[in-house]
C-alpha cells in the first residue's frame, strides 16, 4: 500500500469520525433532551479527541512525509496533501488535553445559553463564558507560536486558511466610512414598515419553506429542515441538514432564514463526489461558505425577480393579505428590502448588516488580546451599538450581547467571514451574470438551474481544489473588494451620500 492510499484510509476514517460528531450537535441543537447534555458534551469530546490524536500521531506524520515525498501530479491528490499538512500543523500545536478542555467547555456553555438567553439571564453565563474565553486564549496562542501568527490571526485561519487582519482592516474600513451615510439617505426617504397578516403557524411556514427549497435545488432525498433555537446548517453531500425558528407575527424573517440556509446547504449537496471522504472534497472556508448562503439570500432571493416568483406561492400558503396596507408585489418588496437600524444582526438588512459585523469583530479582537472582560462585554456591546445604530439596550442581554450563538459556542474568529461572504457574493454574482447574461427571467419564471449550474461549475465542485482568495481571483477576474457590493446596494436602494 502506498503512503498515499494509507494516508487516504486514515482520512476516511477521521471523515467518519467528524461526520458522527456533527450530527451528535445537529441533535443536541435540534432533538436532544435538556437532561442529555453533560453525557453529550463528554460524546462529543471524546471523538475530536480520537480525531486530534489521530491527526498529531507520528504514523501520521511519517505518512505525509511520505506522500511528500512521492510528489503526486494529480492535482486533486495534490490538493488532498496540502489541506492535510495543514490541518495537521495546526493540531499538533494544541495540546490533547485543551482539546478536551475546550470541547467540553463550549458544550456546557452553549448549552446554558439556550436556556439563559431565553430569561434575559447574562450573569448565569457569564462563568462559563469565561472559561471559553480563557481555553480559546490559550488555544489561540499555542497556534499562533507555531503558525507564526498574531493569535487572532491563528483563530481567523481556522474559519479561513490564510485570513488575517491586514487583510480584514481595510475593507471593513471601507465598508464603515460608506454604509452610515448611505443608511442615512435610505432612510429619509423611506416609508412606514409594511404590514401584512395571515395564517403564519410554523406548519403553514414549514409548508411555504419546503415549496421554495425545491425550485432552488435542494434535494431532499440528500436533506432534511427542523426547527431549532438558532438557524443553522451542517452535513454533506450525502446528508444535509438546515434548521430555522419561526415567528409568530412575521414570516419574512424565517423564510429569509431558510433561503440563506439553503444557500449554505446547496454547497454542500454540489460539492465533488471524487474523494468524498478525503479533505480536498470538503467545503472551504467560511467566507466562502458564507458567500454561497449570500448569494441566495441576498443576491438572488430579495430581487424583484425572485419576489414575482415567490408571491404567489407566499400566497396561497399562507393566505397572506394586507394588513393597513395593500398585500401586493410593491409592498412586499418594501418588506423585504426594508432598511433599519435594528437590534438583531440575523434580522438585520444588507446595508446595516456588515456594521453588526464591525462591531462583534472589534470586540472579539479586544477579549482574546485580554484588553475586555468576559464581565464588560455588556457595556462594550451597549456603546458599540449606541455609537453605530444609535440604539440604547440597557439591560436588553437577550437582543445584545447573548443574541448569537457563536462566542457561547467557542467560535471567536467566524463573525469576519459573515461581511467577507457578502463581498465576495456581490463579487461571484457579478461575474455570473457578466458570464452568462440576464439571468433575472429566469428568476421570474421559477427556473434556477442556470443560476445554480454557475456555482456548482465555478464554486461547489472545486471543494477545496485551490485556496479561496485564489478562487475568488480565478472565477471573477479580481482580488475580493468592495467595489462589487457597494455597487450592488447602490443599485438596489439608490445613490446614496
């Protein structure tokens, strides 16, 4: 057996290790009793443990040098081996016990978070959150000494190999001297909210978000939707699993949930079926991955075209009629694309969205480089939101601080990858319909093969065949920049300031 062949056996079994790890939190989100989760979070621990040993063994090390040495030629065998050496640079730099550590401590804390979110409870969290913070510390300093990285960096390049500040500063500079005044303009010239009713029971909008998946392209012999207290989606090509919340007064927001989720799931039902089991078949970073879900939700799914298709499928599910106001393809529109500076970043518009961005960015760099405390991200959170959005939370920790999963969860270093995927949307959009054409009746008519046929081509079936910025630059023609989706939105909601 050659070092390659072993090396592809000792993938696939690591592949079947995180495939049962991801499902085990798929069903602590979505399934699992309450009482289930000291016994789940030692489940879960143990199989990134049996991973991270597997990954740092000295058989596996020889292995690579090994397949090194035998240089392969084919470029997905050689893709294979560059995305192995690095996961394994940044496994052995992290010791098995804060491994452990820190699985265990995010498990318990994300699992007091669902229930301390719920009763506006910041104070309970707070203990376990800092345990997170303090492993995450550790974890990220251990990375960045053998990476050579500023630690936050090291965090970033675990979301998205090669991701680093330098490279983040600037456009989100950019993005923050533009959006503000371009809110502004929006605003003086936008009308009272529209308001809508009818029959929105999480059946009806479960009904209306499997009638829209299908058309998109999500196959649901490969898939499955849920509730769940946070929307979300894992799995692969095989088995794909998206969750949405439902609310009772408003069906925008889940229904736009769902279409960002399914974004986020049609990459992973389009991704190379060749080497399944190994790396080089698996999605790349997040920003790309966040950039698939974008797509769909904001480039295609709140265009007028998209909306002409979907209204009368809104419709007749949901026996939807005007509310004060006229139920009609206008109206819905301004629904949709309504601007507000608001609370909640996964209700938030495309305009205000990357600012929520900003702001979690700044404070996550500002607690792992122990310049705020676990203790004072209510206050940090507080002045951020009154400085960006001129919104005064107080003692609001539910739509504040304890509102998104991810830091509860042991994710510092994702919230970038959200605002860069929506650059690099505008920017794959652009050159999709720079390469194919008016794509917008298709749209009109429910038809999304083209649409969808574009990014299986250009972004699914690439798995990570080469790195993301350099995907970015081969598909569209140009490094990432801001250009691209500043145009996009000076587009969609006027000139601006």
């Amino acid at each position: 057996m050659s070092a390659q062949e072993a090396l592809h056996n000792k993938f696939r079994v690591i592949h079947n290790l995180n495939h049962a790890s991801q499902y085990l939190s798929w069903d602590e989100a979505v399934m699992m009793p309450k009482g289930g989760g000291l016994a789940r979070a030692d489940s879960l621990a143990t199989l990134r443990l049996i991973v991270h040993e597997m990954i740092t063994s000295s058989e596996m090390g020889e292995l690579i040098e090994a397949a090194r040495e035998q240089n392969p030629t084919d470029e997905w065998e050689a893709a294979n081996l560059r995305v192995i050496e690095h996961q394994r640079e940044r496994s052995t730099a992290v010791p098995p016990d804060l491994v452990v550590a820190l699985s265990k401590a995010s498990s318990a804390c994300e699992q007091e978070w669902r229930e301390k979110r719920a009763e506006n409870d910041w104070n309970s969290v707070v203990p376990l959150l800092a345990e997170v913070v303090k492993l995450t510390r550790e974890r990220a300093v251990s990375l960045g000494e053998a990476l050579a990285l500023d630690p936050y960096d090291a965090l970033l390049d675990e979301y998205e190999p090669g991701l680093k500040q330098q490279f983040i500063d600037p456009l989100f500079t950019r993005l923050v001297e533009f959006l503000p005044g371009f809110v502004d303009d929006i605003l003086t010239r936008q009308g009272p909210p529209e308001k809508f009713q009818g029959d929105f029971s999480p059946e009806r909008q479960m009904e209306l978000a499997t009638r829209l998946m299908k058309p998109l392209g999500f196959n649901f012999a490969r898939g499955r939707i849920d509730t769940s207290h946070h929307p979300f989606s894992c799995g692969n090509f095989t088995d794909t699993r998206i969750t949405t919340r439902f609310g009772a007064d408003d069906f925008l927001e889940s229904m736009y949930a769902v279409l960002h989720e399914t974004g986020h799931a049609l990459y992973q039902q389009g991704l190379p079926q060749c080497m399944s089991d190994q790396p080089v078949s698996h999605s790349l970073g997040m920003m790309i991955h966040e950039s698939q879900s974008l797509f769909m939700e904001m480039q295609v799914c709140r265009g007028d075209s998209f909306l002409q298709f979907a209204k009368p499928v809104i419709e007749e599910t949901l026996s939807v009629r005007g509310n004060g106001t006229p139920w009609n393809l206008d109206t819905l529109s301004r629904a949709v694309r309504r601007v507000e500076r608001g609370k909640i970043r996964v209700e938030s518009d495309e305009t205000t969205y990357p600012l929520h961005i900003v702001l979690r960015y700044g404070i996550e760099k500002a607690l792992l480089q122990g310049e705020l405390s676990v203790e004072d991200i209510p206050d940090a959170w507080n002045q951020r939101m009154l400085d960006s959005f001129g919104i005064e939370l107080g003692d609001d920790y539910r739509n504040g601080c304890m509102q998104d999963v991810h830091w509860f969860a042991g994710l510092i270093g994702y919230f970038p990858c959200y605002s860069l995927g929506a650059l690099t949307a505008a920017q794959l959009y652009q050159a999709m319909v720079r390469e194919i054409g008016d794509i917008e009746n298709d749209f009109v008519a429910g038809r999304f093969d083209r649409s969808l046929g574009w990014q299986r081509a250009n972004v699914h079936s690439r798995g990570q065949l080469i790195p993301s910025f350099e995907l970015i630059e081969t598909v569209t023609g140009s490094p990432l920049s801001c250009d691209p989706f500043i145009a996009h939105v000076t587009s969609r909601y006027g000139s601006g300031s």
